[in-house]
C-alpha cells in the first residue's frame, strides 16, 4: 500500500490546474465586466441591449450549455486546449455577470460633475477609463468577485466532472478530475486528502489574493460611500477569518500591487503611444482585429449549415416531436426536484438564518463557519454520499436532493441572514414593548422583513439548482476500462442532458436545453417577477 | 485635443477693454415627456478682459446650464459663445471650469487631482507635468499637502485643490460653479477674498472670471460686473457694474446700495 502523503503532490497539482482555470475565468470576467459595464453605463443604445441580455444570461442554466460549447469550441479548436478553453469559458459564464452589473452599477453612480470634469480637462476616452470609470467601479467589482469565485468552483468541478463521463472530452488534470477519479477507484484515502487540500487552498487564497483585494479596492469608495455603507455579511466574515488568520502581513505584502502594477504600466505605455504617433497603427490593429473575429463568425456560420442540413426533412421533425416529449416528462421530475428541495431549504434555511441573525453570540460564529461550508463545492461531496447512502432506497432521488440543497440552499441562508440582521431595532423593542412574542412574532415581525430578500434569494436558488441538476442526477467516471455509472435518477432533465453529452446526441441535448431555459425564463418572467414586485412593494420599511 | 485658440503675444496689457468672452443670445430647452421646457431664453452678455463678473439668479434658474454651455459641455438649443473671435462648441484650453461640490477623484492625491489635468497634455514630459502640478498647489498656499487624499482635507482645502486644477491648465476665463457653496457660511465669509487673490493677481494666467451663485453678498463683494437672471425660462433681466474700491468694506452704505439693486431686480 501506498504512504499516504503520495497522493498530496498529484492532488496540489491537480489544484493548480483548476485553479489557473479559475483565474483565467476571473481575469476575463474582469475584462468583460469593464468593457461591457462601462459601455453600457455610458452609451444609452448599449445599455437598452446589454441589460436584458445580461438579465437572460443570468437566469438560463448555464451548466445545461456546457456541452453544446465543448461541441462549438472543439469544432474550431480540436483537442485538450479546446476542453481547457470550453472549461474555462464556462466558468466564466458564471462569473461574468453579476460583475458586469457591478461595474455598470459603479459607473451609473459616478456624479455627474466627475464626467464634466474630466471632459472638461479635455481627457481621453482611455484616461477616462483609467482614471475614472475603472477607479470608481473597483469596490463593487471586488466584492462580486468574491461571489463569483464561489459560484465559479462550483462550475469548475462540476464541468471537470461531466467531461468525464466521456473519455474524448475529459480534461485531464484538475480537482474534480482527481476526486471522482479517487471515489471510482475507491481509493478513500486519496479522495478524503484531495477534499482536505481543497479546503486548505480555498482558505488561503482567500486569505492571500480575494481578501486583499477586496480591502484594498476599499481605498476606492467615495468618503460618502465609505459612510454609507454597512459592511455586509460575507465581507464582515471575511474579516473575521482574516482577523483570527492573521491575514493582515500578506495584506501588508500588498502582493496584490505586485500583480497589478505591470498592467498600469503597459496601459500607460499603450495609452501614451496611441496618443502620440499617428492612430494609424492603433488603426491597423483594430482592423486586423475585426477582421479576425469576422473571419471566425462566417466560419462558424458556414460550419452550422452543413451541421443543419437534416432540418429540411419532414422525418426529421417527427424525430424530434418524439424527442420533445421525452425532454417534457423529464421536465416535469426535475420541475418537482427542484422545488421540492427549494420547499425543505425554506423550512430550514428561514428559520435558522433569522435566529442567528438576531443572536449576538451566534452571529458571527454562524456566519462565519457557514461562509467556509459553503464555499465547498457541492459535487466533490457527491463521491461520499454515494457510497454513505449505498443500502438505502431511492439512492438517487436522496444523491440528487441533498447535492441540489448544498448547491443552493446558501442563496436564502445569507439573503435571509444578512436582511435579518438589518430589521430596524426600534421595530424589534416595539414588538417587546407589546409583548408580541413566540409564533406571532415570527408571522408579524420577522417573516415580512426578510421577505423581500427571501424572494431574492428564492429567485437565485431556483435558478442554482436548476443549474446543478447536470451533476446531481446523474453521475458518471469513465475509465479505461470503460464508463462507471456512479448514481442516477429515474427521469430528468439534468440526465437526459448528460446521456445526450455522452451520446453525441446534438437533437436531444439542444431541445432539452431549449425547453429547460424557456421554462425557467417563463417562470421567471411570470411568478417571481409578481412576486418580487409585490413583496418590495407591500414588505418595505419606507412607506 | 485641445484648439489651441491664437494668442496675440504682442498685444499691450493696458488693452483691459477687449472683450474675452461674448454670450449671443442663448436658448436652452429641454424635451420633457410631453412638453417642451424653456429654460434659458435669448441670453446674452460680454465679459472684459480683467473682469470678475457673476452670474446671480433664483435657484433653480438655469445658472449652472449656462456655465456648462459657456463651457462647451452642453449645446446649446440656439445661440454662440465666443472666447475672442472663436466659436466655443466643446472644452477649450483657455477656459477652465471649477465644480460646485469641486469634483476630486477620492483615489488620488491632491498632487494627482491637480495633475491629471494635464494627462492629455502630450508634449509635456511626465516630470514637468509633476512640477507644474507642485506650483499650482504652492501657488494656492498647500505645499506640504501634496500626498493627502481628499478625504483628509477640509472642505476649504479642498476647494483650493479645484482652484489649482483649473489653474494649471493656464486657462484665461475660469468659470465658478458656486465656489463657496459646499463650505459653511463661516469658512466661505474667510475665504473669499483669499479665493480672489490666488485668481486674480500679476503672477495668475486668469484674466477673466465668470461666477454662478444665489448669495447676493457674495456677488457684490467680489464682482465687477453682475447679470441679473429672471426665473425660469432665465432671461437677463439687468446687468450693474460694481464700482467699488477693493476690499470691499461690506458695510459701506454704497455697499448696500448695489445690494439693494440686485434685490430689487430679484424680486
């Protein structure tokens, strides 16, 4: 048998692979969230497009597209950095979003005096980028960041773990790679030390690069904001963590100048060149550029007819009329999943969240510890409940539930958490004054002010555990000696998605990626839409 | 890029009678959803070379929209500005702003807030632009300040810091947003005068100020000429040349004779 301490060398590099995916994924998102935010914030045209894309983007469920982009991206880039650029593409869909409105939220907000001053003083659309608008928007984007990388380990081993399932696509190193590898093997030990350094290397980036940053773009927020604001309930944890780990002397390092100051400088030197030889060069780029992605558009155009040549067939149409309602009762099992779970984690999630908001001895203890549970992604446990839950009836159906439930269950924790830690105090020495206490105090106090953010948070949840369903209904590792069915569920959507994946099946994985996204936009458009309007309105303090 | 506006080095000072800036008849509307909002209606006045003249009206009046206009950030919707002979249609060099709540970026120093008015400046090495940012702010009485961020300055030192950015532009005109109107009452009284020093002295590239403002004191005591704004839609409803000694004894009865005057063509 093999000493234990073998497997730590294979494991932390397996981490360094996923992580340089997650870095590229966070620095592309910060690329994007300033290109599109700030075009957005600026240009009234933009915006009326950009906000409703982006609202769509955020609620369809990414996940489903994975492999429709692994297909898209292979056909143009074949191979392992075609599967490394899909993985990292699509945690970056995960990413990019929330950021993108962080940063057109910042700019939006910028008075208007700065923008006449800066136009005044005859600077540039780049200087105004630089000095201004990037400046400005840092505070908001550090702090989405954080959330984002939380939701993007969620798709980092979620999306290693499904290019397993098929040997052509897998990616070859990474943390969800060696976990579901280890579990198929049954190698526990390994499995048990890969989850353990995880965790280790989750607290120290933490520690190291997101809470640095996030400290350090505090120097960004107007003397008004600074006021204003309440730190919240992630951030104040942060700070805790950092407190009791003695981050402050990798703050003091300022590691994080380090790693930006070599932008500065060659944006300056770009800056500087653009502006004093003639823009031809500038010019020449741009052209070559557009050009490029032109080029790549007409190809991928060109390459969609000759895929789509079957759609002028009467037999094809029928096939995918079998198809659809295949996709549709496997709607409906999912469709019963999902708020089935989203029904338990409001009994539990509401209640606990408001008790230890409203404790000053759990508060902070509670926060924090469920700040670090919740940053585990999900799918690693799935290897472990698997085997745990082996005797019981129904493994699957419990598998997919509690894989759903820690995937999303955190979006009404905290929501519910952080708005209940914020109910007025006079409202609360009201409801002592007249002795409203025990099961009234609930229905007339604290239900109806976190109501507003626990549809909020409802509304994130549904759209998680819609998303998480491609990992927790169906499961599998392939080897080389063939493919490994970890668990499964009877019927749904999230299956019927992987089978198609695995299969090859391009009919079936688009109807059902189609019929998924148009349901939960339709839902979203319709009931929570209502139910946001009318929870803000009829729950609000300011009446 | 900045229209460098032709200047006639030859030209003697004594010529304080040129005229630097003309206002001709300026509208301003806007579209609101259903009618259309007059608010400046058929403006027009010129302003001498070496004079300080204001801008007073009701609140609410259209004053800072004029400035803006007289700025080149906002079009008008009929009418010219011209700084000597040359229409203003965007920000020019020569004619710098100041903003009412002074507009400094909260992320830079007050050396960097002074300095990025002159980024765009490409001829100008980065030292200089440094060293000329460092004048500005001596030139205002806050050398030693340089590396303090706007948060750390009081609301006085903070106006001073706008003055330095628009001086080192080297602007003729500065336009003045109400300058005094983010600084409590007692501070602004101190300042005033102070304020008129570092604009208008031998050593300063200003020669012309132009001021907004609704305090009518104010208006006297550092004016030397002062247009008179109706209630919207804003016309001008009298200009009064202020031929006081400076400084200004504000309680002087021909003080009170000008205060007087603009009162009556307020109300």
């Amino acid at each position: 048998m093999t000493s234990p301490l073998a497997y730590v060398i294979p494991i932390l590099v397996d981490i360094g692979y996923s992580w340089w995916r997650m870095l590229a994924a966070l620095l592309l998102s910060v690329i994007f969230s300033w290109a599109v935010g700030v075009t957005a914030a600026t240009n009234k045209t933009a915006e009326k497009i950009v906000l409703p894309t982006l609202d769509v983007l955020q609620s369809v469920p990414i996940l489903g597209f994975f492999p429709v982009m692994i297909f898209a991206i292979i056909a143009v880039l074949p191979g392992k950095p075609g599967i490394e650029l899909a993985v990292v593409f699509l945690i970056f869909t995960s990413m990019a979003w929330n950021m993108a409105f962080a940063v057109y939220e910042a700019v939006k907000a910028i008075p208007k005096e700065f923008v006449e001053m800066t136009n005044d003083i005859g600077m540039s659309a780049l200087g105004k980028l630089r000095h201004l608008y990037i400046p400005a928007s840092w505070p908001k984007l550090a702090y989405n960041a954080l959330v984002s990388w939380d939701v993007g380990l969620f798709f980092l081993v979620s999306s290693e773990i499904i290019t397993l399932g098929n040997s052509s696509y897998s990616v070859s190193h990474g943390i969800g790679v060696a976990i579901a590898t280890y579990a198929a093997q049954g190698n526990y030990v390994a499995y048990s030390e890969a989850i353990a350094l995880l965790l280790v290397v989750l607290v120290i980036t933490r520690a190291l690069f997101l809470r640095p940053w996030a400290l350090w773009s505090e120097k960004f927020k107007t003397a008004e904001e600074a006021r204003a604001e309440r730190p919240d309930v992630v951030y104040r944890s942060y700070r805790w963590i950092g407190e009791k780990t003695k981050a402050k002397i990798f703050y003091n390092l300022q590691g994080i100048g380090l790693i930006f100051k070599p932008f500065s400088r060659a944006a300056r030197s770009i800056n500087r060149r653009l502006g004093t030889r003639s823009t031809f060069v500038g010019k020449l780029v741009v052209i070559v550029f557009s050009l490029f992605v032109l080029a790549l558009i007409i190809h991928t155009i060109f390459l969609g007819i000759v895929a789509l040549h079957p759609i002028f067939q009467l037999s094809f149409w029928l096939y995918l009329a079998h198809l659809e309602r295949e996709v549709i009762v496997a709607l409906a099992y999912s469709f019963i999943r999902v708020w089935g779970v989203y029904a338990i984690s409001l009994v539990i999630g509401v209640p606990l969240a408001i008790k230890a908001a409203l404790s000053e001895k759990l508060y902070e203890p509670v926060s924090t510890a469920t700040q670090i549970i919740s940053s585990i992604p999900g799918p690693v446990l799935l290897p472990a409940m698997v085997v745990a839950l082996l005797t019981l009836p129904f493994r699957g159906e419990l598998v997919a539930a509690i894989v759903i439930f820690l995937g999303s269950f955190w979006y009404i924790f905290f929501n519910v958490l952080g708005s209940a830690r914020t109910i007025p105090k006079p409202m609360l020495e009201a409801a002592d004054l007249y002795g409203i206490r025990g099961l009234r105090r609930w229905k007339d106090i604290y239900i109806p002010a976190v109501m507003p953010s626990l549809v909020t948070g409802s509304i994130t949840f549904i759209g998680g555990a819609w998303n998480t369903l491609m990992v927790a209904e169906y499961f599998a590792v392939s080897s080389s000696s063939g493919s490994v069915v970890l668990t499964q569920v009877g019927q749904g959507i999230g299956k019927l998605l992987d089978i198609a994946t695995y299969s090859g099946n391009l009919p079936l994985l688009g109807l059902s990626i189609i019929s998924m996204s148009l349901l939960i936009v339709a839902i979203n458009l319709t009931f929570w839409r209502w139910a946001y309007n009318y929870t803000t309105k009829r729950f609000s303090y300011n009446v | 890029m900045y229209e460098e506006a032709t200047q006639d080095e030859g030209q003697p000072q004594e010529e304080t009678s040129a005229v630097l800036l003309t206002v001709k008849s300026i509208s301003y509307s806007v579209q609101l959803e259903k009618r259309v909002l007059d608010v400046l209606k058929d403006i027009s006045f010129s302003v001498n070379d070496g004079q300080f003249v204001s801008i007073i009206g009701p609140s609410g009046a259209g004053k800072s929209t004029l400035l803006r206009i007289i700025a080149g950030l906002v079009r008008p919707t009929s009418g010219h500005v011209y700084y000597r002979d040359q229409e203003v249609t965007r920000p020019i060099k020569n004619i710098s702003m100041m903003f009412q709540n002074y507009a400094l970026l909260p992320w830079k120093t007050a050396l960097e807030n002074v300095e990025i008015a002159l980024y765009s400046n490409d001829q100008l090495p980065a030292k200089e632009k440094r060293e000329k940012a460092l004048k500005a702010l001596t030139a205002v009485g806050l050398s030693g300040f340089e590396n303090a961020y706007p948060g750390e300055l009081s609301g006085g030192m903070k106006q001073r810091v706008a003055i330095a950015r628009a001086l080192v532009l080297e602007p003729e005109i500065l336009l003045m947003d109400e300058p005094f109107s983010a600084l409590d009452p007692l501070t602004a009284d101190h300042l005033r005068n102070e304020v008129y020093s570092y604009l208008i002295n031998p050593q300063s590239p200003i020669r012309s100020v132009i001021m907004v403002s609704h305090n009518v004191e104010e208006v006297i005591e550092l004016s030397d000429k002062v247009v008179v704004l109706s209630p919207r839609p804003a016309h001008v409803v009298g200009e009064i040349d202020i031929l006081l000694n400076r400084p200004r004894d504000k309680k002087s009865f021909e003080f009170y004779t000008y205060v007087d005057q603009v009162f009556a063509l307020l109300t």
